[in-house]
C-alpha cells in the first residue's frame, strides 16, 4: 500500500500541474450534451495519471472519466476523474480538483483528491483515517438538520428532469441553514470529510466522481450509502454521505419527498 499510495500521490501531482496550467487559458466542447463538458485539460491531466499509474502497475485496471484508462481482467482497478468540476474550470470558477481512487477485489483502499488551485491534498487509506495535507480531519458534529449545512448538484439531464431534482433541493432548503451547489462532487464530499459541509446528497454520480471521496469520508467518521440507506454501489447514481449523526435524518428527507418528486415529473407540474 506504501507503493499505491506513493503513485497515487504523484499522479494527483501531475494532474494538478495540467490544471494550475490550463487554469484561465482553456478551451472546452460538448460531450453528450451541451451540458457535459470536457476541455483540454480534463485530457492531458487524465493522460498524465494514467501514464504514471500504468508504468508503475501495468497488471492494474484503470477506469477514467474520459475513456483513457485501461479495461484488462485484474483484482487491482484505479477509478480516476482527471478533473472534477469541468464547467467551473472551464469557466475559470476556481473550485475543481482531480479524484483518484484504488480499489482491491472490488473494496476501497485508498482515495486521493487533490484541489491544486488551493494547495489541499485530501487522502485516506483504509482503517488509517483520513487527511487534509497531513493533518488528520474529521467529520462535522452537527447533530440535527436544522444546524446543517448541505451540498448537492444537478446530473447532466437536469433540463429535462429538473422538477424531480428541485423537489428534493426545496425540501432540504426549508429544514437546514443552506444547501451549497458547488459543481464538484468530489469536492463535496472531501469537504463532509473535513466538517466544511456536513452532508451530501445527489442523483446521478458516476464511479469516478465518487470513488476517493466515498473513502475518505468513511475514514473521517463518516457514513455513505446510496439513498436508501443500503450499502454504496458506485455506479448506482444515488449517493448520500453525512458526519453519520445526520445520516437518517438526510435519508428521511428524501424517502419523504420521492413521490412528490416523481409526481411533479410525471406532470410537468
């Protein structure tokens, strides 16, 4: 793990180096969607984290947001977002960052997420706790809804089911003291970790926006599951995190308002 960690460090590097570069002088296109995003940069950094892994691990599985990674049978997988937070850097919004995350036969080992443009590496390796540039973080104490503060964001098909997404955002923005969209969910969850937010929600996640982030809350004290409350699956696209206090309360929320939600979808309402 010393050796994992190590490369996983100096690949969040490299990534972040593309980034502090690019930062400002981009350019970007559409992907699937005028929405979905991808600029030079998401490219050069996704190709330098891949470079440096596969030279360090060539037998390992490598899955990466914008296809450069390396699909081969192995019990080892890196699960990458070159760049987090697309349209903020796009848009020279400073908040993005790189996410990386290993994982062995299928578990979470160690997850990295580096904001470059702010100079904070968080990092977690399973049952070591979780960091902030070396320094051990925690999750928040807010012990009810009403003393929180949570962050959300809205999938790629937000224009055509943006009455479903905003019921759960109006239901959560009557019962807490704010609810932050900041446009990177790695970032969201590395800032639950870290006790800046104290709970995350949000539909429609990918394995690689979500990987590092779901460790590295876990080993800060906290709890991620899908919406339900049943245990994570990555790729379920139904994430929720909290300081582990306000977890059912969160969950209860939203179990409250999924009719209402489906209903005002159902009837453009």
């Amino acid at each position: 793990m010393d050796a994992i960690e190590k490369a996983a460090r100096r690949a969040a590097r490299a990534a972040g180096a593309v980034h502090i570069a690019r930062f400002g002088k981009t350019t970007f296109k559409g992907k699937s969607s005028f929405l979905d995003l991808v600029t030079e940069a998401d490219q050069e950094a996704e190709a330098a984290v891949v470079g440096i892994l596969h030279r360090a691990f060539p037998d390992h599985a490598i899955l990466s947001e914008e296809g450069g990674g390396i699909d081969q049978p192995s019990q080892h997988r890196w699960i990458i977002d070159p760049l987090d937070g697309t349209t903020n850097f796009a848009h020279a919004y400073p908040h993005c960052c790189v996410s990386i995350g290993y994982e062995r036969r299928g578990r979470l080992e160690l997850g990295v997420i580096l904001d470059a443009l702010r100079g904070e590496l968080f990092l977690a390796r399973r049952g070591r706790g979780a960091t902030l540039n070396g320094k051990p973080i925690a999750v928040s104490r807010a012990a009810t809804l009403d003393t929180a503060l949570l962050c959300t964001g809205f999938p790629y098909d937000r224009s055509a089911r943006r009455r479903f997404y905003l019921t759960f955002w109006e239901a959560m923005m009557t019962r807490v003291h704010g609810v932050r969209r900041t446009g990177s969910a790695a970032l969201d969850l590395a800032w639950v970790a870290c006790g800046r937010m104290d709970g995350f929600w949000e539909f429609g996640l990918k394995p690689w926006d979500v990987a590092a982030g779901t460790l590295i809350v876990q080993e800060a004290g906290g709890r991620v599951t899908n919406m339900d409350g049943t245990r994570l699956s990555l790729t379920a696209g139904r994430i929720a995190a909290t300081n582990r206090r306000l977890h059912k309360q969160l969950l209860d929320v939203i179990a409250e308002n999924f009719a209402e939600a489906e209903r005002r979808e159902a009837s453009g309402m």
